[in-house]
C-alpha cells in the first residue's frame, strides 16, 4: 500500500461499516507489554489481596458498577429515540 492509497482506502472502509449500521468507537487500553506494567501491576494486586478492611473497595466497586448500569440505560433510552442521527 502507497502512502495515496492508505487515508482513502480506510475511507471507504469507514464508509461500508457506517453503511452496515456500525460506529467506530476507540478505546485506549493498558499496553501489557509496556515497562513497567507488569510491576505496577503486580503492587496493585499486593495492595488489595493485603487489605484488611475491603469496604471501601467494595463500595469502589459497587458505585462503578451502578455508574455502568445507568450509562447502559441512559444510551438504550437514546438510542430509542425517533429522529435520532446515529
């Protein structure tokens, strides 16, 4: 692939997805092979397997999973929408 073909190739690409009801969403991730990650990593699961009171992880992690569970909602009920542009 030339470096002409290359922006409009994935032009079109875009294109036949949109065309077939999908959206391009991006999502950065942890690399898992970048330095370092893997130590940090490691230090974060020490840290809670080595709590001794877990509340406040489990209220952490009680509010991020209602915080998902009314986003979830919240796009169903958009998406719903008569007139809505997608």
């Amino acid at each position: 692939m030339n470096a002409v073909d290359g922006p409009d190739k994935f032009r079109r690409y875009r294109d036949r997805q949109k065309a077939r009801g999908l959206k391009e969403v991006r999502r950065w991730v942890y690399d898992l092979e970048a330095p370092g990650f893997r130590d940090r990593l490691a230090a974060e699961i020490a840290r809670i397997n080595g709590a001794d009171d877990t509340s406040d992880l489990d209220g952490f992690l009680d509010a991020a999973w209602a915080d998902l569970d009314d986003v979830a909602r919240t796009a169903e009920r958009t998406a719903d929408q008569p007139g809505r542009d997608r």
